[in-house]
C-alpha cells in the first residue's frame, strides 16, 4: 500500500473503449478505478481518460492528436508547485509508446487475477 | 498461373470476410441504440408558468444517438461549484423539469482534474429519469441550476455526459500531487498494480 508518495494514476482504454465503461464489471457495475484502487492507494489521484476512437465516429482524429490532447490535459492537472516544475518528458513517453503498441514500462507489474 | 488466381481469389474472400464482420460489428452497434422516445431528444426548458423556478435544462449539442434505458448507466456531471456537496447537487437535480423525482443510484463527488474552482460528480442511475434519456454516447447537456444557499441571480451551468472523454476524477487524494503516472492498456487487465518507486 503507498502511504508516502502523491502521484496520479491516468488509465487510458485502448481504441474504442470508454473511460468509465471498460474498467467496470457488468455484473455487480462496480468499477475497479474508482472503488477498489482507492483503498490500496491513499495518497495517489487517479483519473481516467476518454477519447473518442469508435469506429462509427465521424471524427477525423488520429492517434497523434490523441496522444497531443492527453499530454495537454495532463499539463493542465498538474496543479501543485512541484508538479509544475517538472517536465513532463517521462509521462509523454510512455503514453506514445503505449497508443503505438510497444511494451508498457517496466515498473507496471501485472498481476495475477485475485 | 493456376496458383496466383487461386491466391487472388483466397485473397479477395479474405477481404470480403473482413469487410462482412465489420458491417457485422457496425450494425450491432447501431442497433443496441433504440430508437429515442418522442420526448426524450427534446430541448426541456420549463413551462411558462414556472419561469420563476430555480432550474431549468437545455440541449446544448444536437442529439445523435439516443441513450438507453435498460440498465444501470454512469452520467459524467462537471462544473460544479467546490462548495457544493453531494446533498446539494441531488437537490438541484431534482428540480429538473421534468422532474426527476426518486434518485435511485449512487453520487460520487470528486474535485476537478483540470480545475481547482470545480467538482465532478459521477452519477450511477439504474433507471434514467427523462433528462439522461436525451444524452447519447456523444452529447453533453448543460443544466443551468440555482446555486445553493444564493440568489435567485447567482446560477451554475452544469455539464452532463456519459461519453467521459478527456480527463475523469475517481477519487479525493489527500495531499498534493507531485508526479503523474500514465499507463495505456490495449485491453482491460484483471488487476494491475503500478510501481511507484
């Protein structure tokens, strides 16, 4: 359990997922993000991230403005002092590593369903 | 040359299988939206004779797609002052007309991500009241309400979805923030755990 870190956690779906939807469970609707992670992580803000890639879109969007939008967003919540002094060269990285398919960072461990 | 016609073709059944299951995977999307209810796409705006209220509603983005109502669904409403709690956002709630009258889901009311003068609520409702009828998987509605406890002059524009694009709060961390931590995933795991170290 983290107790001494401040962090965010951003979860972004995959291409046609939803924010909300794809982290809850259709039997009990309970969503994981908002009502199990809380409690193993207390000083951690933990948001969700939404962008419009189904397939009956009208949108014209592409994977780079996806990715230019989410850092956009994430620079806009970055709201304390510290958070504004650093760079945001870490998070931009993974997140295009991740939209283009590549491995996720090592310090994500998946684990086994309890 | 018996060979490459024989490919040619494999290779155009492929493709016509392909295009096949995509018109497949559309169309079933298409029609798990049912058809709107004559009222539900509707700009609700409040009678004549209850101009003086302290809410009224209006559809601010053209209606695509209808929503709902069979099962529980999650609304997205932001733009809510910091002062408010959960008590007041369901008491402005309940005077959309209209009216919403029993609330049976869940309110979740956390601060803003992009925004220190705001909250965002999430609001789980398993039957839809006809307000959320009218919000389709790509609309945000705007309720301009009364702020709580001011003048009839003071009103908020509320901002309800369900599409949650961009940033969405799921919790109240104490604390500051110092570090973000972004992980994509191409499909949704059991469980995850993320190292901060």
């Amino acid at each position: 359990m983290l107790t001494s870190c401040n962090h965010s956690i951003v979860a972004v779906t995959g291409l046609a997922g939803h924010a909300y939807g794809s982290w809850r469970n259709r039997g009990s609707r309970q969503m994981w993000l908002q009502d199990f992670l809380p409690q193993d992580f207390n000083n951690v803000r933990i948001m969700s991230y939404g962008y419009n890639s189904s397939l009956d879109s009208d949108s014209n969007t592409g994977l780079l403005d996806f990715r230019r939008h989410l850092v956009q967003q994430l620079e806009n919540a970055r709201s304390s002092n510290e958070v504004c002094e650093l760079p945001l060269k870490n998070s931009t990285t993974q997140v295009t590593e991740n939209i283009e398919g590549k491995k996720p960072p090592l310090n994500i461990h998946w684990a086994q369903p309890r | 040359m018996t060979l490459s016609s024989l490919l040619l073709g494999i290779l155009v059944l492929l493709c016509c299988a392909i295009l096949a299951l995509q018109l497949l995977i559309i169309s079933g999307r298409i029609s798990t939206h049912q058809a709107p209810p004559a009222n539900a796409t509707q700009n609700i705006a409040l009678p004549p004779s209850e101009q003086g209220s302290s809410c009224s509603a209006v559809q601010s983005l053209p209606s695509t797609h209808s929503a709902s109502n069979l099962g529980p669904k999650c609304f997205r409403i932001t733009n809510i002052p910091p002062e408010w709690s959960k008590d007041d956002l369901v008491e402005s709630l309940r005077e959309i007309q209209p009216p919403v009258g029993h609330f049976d889901g869940l309110v979740s009311l956390y601060p803003a991500c992009c925004d220190t003068t705001s909250q965002t609520a999430l609001l789980n409702l398993k039957t839809f009241p006809e307000f959320f009828q009218g919000i389709g998987p790509d609309d945000t509605k705007h309720l301009k309400v009364q702020c709580r406890g001011q003048s009839l002059d003071e009103t908020v524009l509320l901002s309800v979805d369900s599409h949650f694009y961009d940033l969405t709060p799921l919790n109240k961390p104490e604390g500051e923030i110092v570090a973000e931590l972004v992980y994509s995933f191409a499909m949704v795991p059991d469980w995850i755990y993320a190292d901060v170290l």
